[in-house]
C-alpha cells in the first residue's frame, strides 16, 4: 500500500466532503483513504473495512456503519463503487489522481 500525505486544508475545505451527511461520517474520510493501492482503487468490503481500519480501536463503529459511510461518499461522488463477477466489492476515490493525492513516481 502507498504511503499518502492527506493534505488537511483540501480536506477540510472540501465541496463534496462537506455534503456529506450526518456530520460525523466526514472525518472518516481521512482514516479510508490510504485503504486505497496506487491506483486509488481499493476491495470496498464493509467487513474487511471494518477489521482492518475500526475493529482493534473504534467499538463505536460497526460494519454496518462502513456500509453506510461507503454509500454517503458515493451518493455524494466521493467514491465510486462497483461488484466484480466474482462478488467482490471495489471502490475507487473520484479525484485521487489529482496531483499530490498519489505517491510521486518512483
């Protein structure tokens, strides 16, 4: 997984972050982001989310909510979210390729 630097003022000042409802799935943002590989793309599984971000320090979120975060960033375009064949679950952060967003070319 790439290392990110997430860069707070973007952040906060965002148009679409701010759309995003309640209020308090906007912070979550910040801890889903590095899920994302190189391309920016990442396994959008609620459970895996859950065990790999939330399970060892956050008891106040559930799959449950992971689902429901997920389908706030897409309904505000944030994410984009689709099923492979398989059944597996993929996401892909809309506007990562942006400069800064992803690691420098090595």
């Amino acid at each position: 997984m790439p290392k990110r630097v997430i860069d707070d003022e973007a952040l906060w000042t965002s148009s679409k972050l701010g759309r995003v409802k309640p209020v308090r799935f906007r912070p979550e943002y910040a801890n889903l982001l590095p899920l994302a590989l190189g391309n920016g793309v990442f396994e959008a599984n609620p459970q895996s989310i859950w065990a790999r971000v939330y399970a060892c320090n956050r008891p106040d979120i559930l799959p449950k909510h992971v689902e429901a975060i997920l389908a706030e960033y897409e309904r505000v375009k944030l994410l984009f979210r689709w099923q492979e064949p398989d059944g597996r679950q993929w996401g892909y952060w809309v506007g990562i390729e942006k400069p800064g967003r992803l690691p420098a070319p090595s």
